[in-house]
C-alpha cells in the first residue's frame, strides 16, 4: 500500500503544541496523532517561533506557504486580462 502525505490539521498542530509543553517526546506524540516523529520535528523547526512553538501562528504560516506556492491565476478578477474578457463578453463575443 503505499504511502500518502497529508498535511497536519488544525487540531493536530494544537495538539502537538499542548503536549510539547507537557514536555512529551515526539515518539509520544507521533504514536497518539498516528503521525511520524520525524513529520513533527520538521513541523516544529519550520514553524518554531522566537518564543517556541505555537499552534495558531504555525496554522497561519502553513496557510501562507501553501498560497504562495501556488501559481497566481491567469482571470484574475481585476486584472486587465479579466477586463478585456468581461469587456468581450458583454458584446456577446465568445
């Protein structure tokens, strides 16, 4: 079967910060979220804060990325590319 990689949700970043400050090892964690030790750690150190890790700012960043990497849309309402077609369109072209 092979494997598949999903992306830590909301709940499991809140649930790695909370235990993380109850100082549970990562093998600990990783066997209740069902998740790789080493997944963790690399959420931990892409994530890390000044003040160390926490759930909401991680969620929000992971966000971002995840924006940011994709390609920006070629119709993008506003742009001129959108303009032209609304214009186009509104004289019935097609």
């Amino acid at each position: 079967m092979p494997r598949r990689f999903e992306h830590l949700s909301a709940d499991e970043r809140a649930t790695l910060a909370s235990m993380r400050q109850q100082n549970k090892s990562l093998r600990e964690i990783g066997r209740l979220l069902r998740r790789s030790p080493s997944t963790l750690s690399r959420e931990i150190t892409c994530n890390r804060g000044s003040d160390g890790y926490a759930s909401g700012p991680a969620q929000l960043s992971a966000r971002q990325r995840r924006k940011d990497s994709r390609p920006p849309r070629k119709l993008a309402e506003g742009g001129t590319a959108w303009l032209l077609v609304t214009t186009l369109l509104s004289w019935c072209w097609s």
